[in-house]
C-alpha cells in the first residue's frame, strides 16, 4: 500500500548519487531518448504495438511521462552523469495497478551505451533508499518481463525477490519485491 498523501513528493529532482543527477525529464530529451526507442532488442520487453515505429514509441512514452506527472502517478526522471553531463537513461518510482492493488515500482531504463555501467543499480538502489526513508509504501516492486534477464539481476542486486509472475499490461511479468522491513533489516547487518 502506497501510503505518501502528497504524491509529488515521489519524484526524485534535485537528488544525487555518486555518479548520477536526477532531473525532471523535458521534452528536450525526446530525440536523445528516441536511440532507446530504435532499439528492437529492448523494446520487446515493453508493452507497444509491434506495428509502432520507434518514432511512435517514443512519443508514447514521452506522453505517459507527462501524463504521470499530471496526475501525480510518480514518474521517470532523467539521470544525468555528473562528470560528463550526459544523459544516461531514465528511472523513477511509479504508481501502478498490478492485479488490483496499487503498488510503487521501481522503474529504470538505461540508454544502449550506458549499459553494464552500474547506472541501473545505482540509480534503483536510490529510488528504493529514497522511497523508504521517506515512508513512501510498505514495499516497493519492479515489474520485469519474463526474459529481460539483465533487469531482473539489477531487481536482484537491489535486495528485491521474486514475488509473482503476472500479465500487465497484456504482457507476462515477473514481480520483484523489497519490504521496508527487508531493506531495514540489511542496513542492521551492515552495521
């Protein structure tokens, strides 16, 4: 259950890591994002018409972005190395419906060449730290296509389990869970 009243407070701007900014994704990124886009391997994993061109698919996303910040349904943002300025991918917590229950996901997509980097982990690994501190929900998800393996080991790495395997979206999904407990008990045993 997502417990945060006021759900502007979900994104991420202004926040660091050690490598990476987040920012508020503008519509200045759309031709940088549209090489994601054009990426056949990754795109499978998405829930677009096969027919779409990577065009469409781009402006789709882009229209879900905006509409999500409109209705306070969380959203992307942009993550920006710090050193070189580049933009390398998107990631963000999310408000979905998954099989009738309002869940918070941890949703992260990375640029081609960013990938392998760490940036995925890094950045997930914020979103989590970021939405538990602040009391967001009980747990947090990632809602994972069954074949996308290199999602699934950042789901992994972020302390996350497998809890179901779902269809979203007309799509087969793997569901990936962290508790706050879960999350807390890791930062005991670290110390």
């Amino acid at each position: 259950m997502i417990k945060v009243a006021d759900r502007s407070k979900l994104w991420l701007f202004g926040q660091e890591t050690e490598r990476l900014s987040f920012r508020r994704l503008h519509e200045d990124d759309f031709d940088t994002w549209l090489s994601f886009c054009e990426d056949s391997e990754i795109m499978r994993y998405f829930a677009f018409s096969e027919t779409a061109s990577a065009l469409e698919k781009c402006r789709q996303w882009f229209d879900k972005i905006a509409w999500r910040y409109e209705n306070l349904k969380g959203g992307m943002n942009a993550l920006i190395d710090t050193k070189s300025g580049k933009f390398v991918g998107q990631c963000g917590l999310l408000v979905h419906t998954v099989d009738d229950m309002e869940e918070l996901e941890i949703g992260y997509s990375l640029m081609p060449e960013s990938r392998g980097s760490g940036y995925a982990l890094e950045a997930a690994r914020k979103c989590r730290d970021f939405a538990f501190q602040h009391d967001f929900s009980d747990s947090l998800i990632s809602i994972i296509h069954p074949d996308n393996v290199a999602s699934q080991l950042v789901a992994l790495k972020n302390g996350m389990k497998l809890s179901k395997q779902t269809t979203y979206n007309g799509m087969p999904v793997n569901v990936y869970r962290i508790t706050k407990e879960e999350w807390e008990n890791t930062l005991e045993n670290k110390k």
